[in-house]
C-alpha cells in the first residue's frame, strides 16, 4: 500500500499515567508510519500523570493541556488540534494491534462510501475475553452502541457533525457521536480481526455506570436525536437493556425451569 494519508490518534489523558506509556508504544508500534499522536491532558490532578506528559519528547507525539471539561471536549479539542485526513480516537488505557492503522486505511482507499472502520475488540486486565457485535443497521444502532470508540472516520466526515457532544460526559459520548456520524447515510467496514484490545479495570467507567446513569444517558442520547427516533422503529429485542435482561441470572434459572413445558408444548402442537 503506498497511502501517505496521515491519521492522527486522538488520546484524551485524565490520571492515566500508569498506563498511558504502554498506550502510545501500540501506536508507535503500527506498520503504517503516516500518523502522529495528539495527547490531551484533561486538567489531570495525578503528580505521576504530570509528570510522565511533561517528558514526553518524540517527534509524532503532541502534547496540550487544558482544565479538565470531559472526555468529550477533550476529543474534540483534540482533533481540533489535529492535522490527519483520518482520525482514530483512543483511550489512554487501551491498545490497538500494529496493523490496524493500515488496514483501516486500505479500506478507506478502495471505498470512498465507507464512513466508520471499527473491529474486533478483545478484553484484558480485569476481565478477558471478547466483544461479539451485532452487523451494523442504522436502526440497530439507534438501539444500542455498535462499536468501540477506537474506530476510524474521516476528519470530512467528523466535520459534517457537531463532533463529541459534552452532554454526555458520564458515557456512551462514543454511541452519540457514531449516530451523529452514520445518520446522513454512509457505510461502515468492520475488519475480521482483534485490532484493538479493552483494558477492564474495577473503577473503568462504564463498568462503574449505575442503572439509574445508564437510564439517564440513554434518555439523553434520544433527546440529541429526537427526530430520528421519531422516524425508525426500534426493535426492543435489540437494546442494551433486552441483552441486560437476557444475561442476568432470573431470566437463566427461568428459561431452565420452562424448558421441559415449552418442550411438552411444541410435541403437543407439533
């Protein structure tokens, strides 16, 4: 591939400076070489955080400061900032395998319909394993959040939106913004592989997300988007909270006790 577009990996900073070395060592690590790497210090109040951003020296890495306002802000501010054609926001917790920048270039090179590269997610830390999404629907993401936040889109594409919306600043700012993204039209690639990598740690956010938070952000996000969940219908079975029930403990032991009558019925009828 002989792309020279430049991606510019947005990593929006608040105290994470035990983990944000490793971070920027994934991208700094990737096959493709056209990126530089925009760093955010969120008002962080962590001495160590501080003090490792104040080190930093490398050619492709930018470093700003500002008092912390959210994540949201932060990203925007961010690309603001930014010089690449593509952008690639990142947590700076999390990593990315060192053929994802690449990859998701090729894609965008031969399809200029594409708005969105997303992936394969893996967890590590606390919790292991994988993420498994639905295919992609604009109904279905109306229903819920469809890809991680580490998913590439054009800065022409982001332009055409009002960018991260700071409404959202206990969560689901990534799910927002990907419906701002996708909802004039616009297809999205997902690659076959595990190309960014979730760190789950006790206190991660949205593991710390209470019920009444969750109900709260999903209100909020209809209320940015009121008029396209005016037009679509929205499949229940499809949401977050169809999968919370699904998953949970009562519904198991329930669908395990009902199972020889739902047999009985369908011999009967059958």
């Amino acid at each position: 591939m002989d792309s020279n577009k430049l991606v510019s990996v947005v990593i929006p900073c608040y105290n994470n400076g035990q983990y944000l070395n490793e971070t920027i060592q994934s991208v700094l690590n990737q096959t493709y070489h056209e990126f530089e790497i925009i760093i955010i210090d969120d008002g962080s109040t962590d001495a160590s955080t501080k003090q490792f951003l104040s080190q930093l020296n490398h050619s492709k890495i930018h470093v700003f400061f500002k008092e912390n306002e959210g994540v949201s802000i932060a990203r925007n501010f961010g690309i603001s900032h930014s010089k690449g054609e593509y952008i690639l926001p990142l947590d700076a917790d999390d990593l990315i395998a060192n053929d994802y920048l690449k990859n998701g270039i090729k894609v965008f090179d031969q399809d200029p319909l594409v708005k969105l590269v997303s992936c394969n997610v893996e967890f590590f830390g606390y919790r292991k394993g994988k993420m498994i999404f639905p295919n992609y629907s604009f109904e279905r993401l109306l229903a819920r959040n469809l890809f991680v936040v580490a998913s590439m889109f054009r800065r022409k594409d982001f332009n055409e939106t009002a960018g991260f919306n700071p409404n959202m600043r206990e969560g689901f700012e990534d799910w927002d913004f990907w419906i701002s993204l996708l909802k004039t039209g616009g297809s999205v690639y997902r690659l076959e592989k595990s190309c960014f990598f979730y760190r789950i740690n006790k206190k991660s956010r949205n593991n710390l997300l209470k019920e009444k938070n969750f109900s709260r952000l999903k209100r909020q996000i209809y209320e940015n988007h009121k008029d396209l969940y005016q037009q679509y219908y929205i499949d229940p079975t499809q949401s977050f909270e169809y999968d919370l029930i699904k998953d949970s403990m009562e519904y198991k032991v329930g669908s395990f006790l009902l199972k020889p009558f739902r047999f009985w019925q369908r011999f009967r009828h059958g």
